[in-house]
C-alpha cells in the first residue's frame, strides 16, 4: 500500500467537505425540531437558553445563534451540517 501524498490528502479531505454541506437554513432545521417534539416557540426557546424574539430572529435568519444555544440546538438533534454553516456564511 503506498502512501498518499499531503496535497492529494488535502485536497480529497477539501473535497469531502465541500460535499458535506447542507442547504437546510439553520431556521427550518430548528422550527423541525420543534415541531417534531410538539413545543411551543416559547418553550423551545427556553430550552436552547433564548429569549423568544432571538430565537425568532434567528428562525427569520436575521441573527445568528449563540456558541451555547448551537451547543444546546445540536444536543437535541439538530444536524451539525447545519449548524455549522451559519458560521461559515458570515464569514
């Protein structure tokens, strides 16, 4: 078995990203959720530690969620696909 040079590496592990991404908003992923579990915006909001006018700015894609709702958003489900790509859009 030979061994893989570093930039084919790179590039193959680049490519794999890029293939990674997901096209859900971070706002339908977390309304799915929601929805799924049967609660009311309010409580959601609770639950990842938001007030419910954040929360429905970041559902309106207006503001982003916070290191620590994200943390909360991913514990319950929601895809780290998504929740990543927020960050990468503003950057």
């Amino acid at each position: 078995m030979t061994k893989e040079n570093e930039s084919r590496v790179m590039s193959r592990l680049f490519l794999e990203i890029a293939s990674s991404t997901s096209d859900v908003p971070v706002g339908d992923a977390l309304e799915f959720r929601r929805n799924e579990y049967g609660l009311s915006r309010r409580n959601f909001s609770l639950l990842l530690g938001l007030q419910e006018s954040h929360y429905s700015e970041v559902v309106n894609g207006k503001k982003r969620l916070s290191l620590n709702a994200t943390k909360r958003a991913y514990a319950i489900g929601v895809p780290a696909e998504v929740l990543l790509q927020q960050t990468e859009q503003s950057e």
